[in-house]
C-alpha cells in the first residue's frame, strides 16, 4: 500500500515503477542501484560502545522519564 501511494504521487502505477526497474537493470546489467549494508562512521561507533558501557554500569545516572533526563542536562 505505502509502495502504491508512494508511486502514485509519482505520477505512475506499481507495473509502470516495477517495468521502470527492471529496464534499469537490463541498461546497467545489474540491480540499478547500491545494494549495501552501511556501516556505522567512527564517531557513531564510539557513541554505541559508550551507550553499552553506560547502560552495563550500575553507577550511572538512571531517570525514569526524558523530562527529568533533559533538566539534569540543563543543570
């Protein structure tokens, strides 16, 4: 459904977009665009190991809700 709306809004059906697709895959004799995992950049790395470290220590600051979290930010 999300795929139809979608293409919808593009001026085309699901049978147009999916001919479109596949015509692209003859043309570059492949899937027509990246297939890839991402990976994560050394800044987002260090920030999840520093969440893992945080969230396995028992002396870290806990809060039960984000607004008591964000008041201890400001403070």
């Amino acid at each position: 459904k999300q795929c139809e709306d979608l293409y919808n809004e593009l001026g085309m059906n699901l049978t147009t977009a999916i001919n479109i697709f596949l015509r692209q895959s003859l043309r570059v004799g492949g899937i027509p665009f990246d297939v890839r995992i991402d990976q994560p950049n050394k800044e987002t790395i260090a920030a999840m190991l520093e969440a893992e470290g945080l969230a396995k220590d028992p002396n870290a600051k806990r809060y039960s809700d984000v607004d008591k979290a964000l008041t201890a930010l400001k403070e």
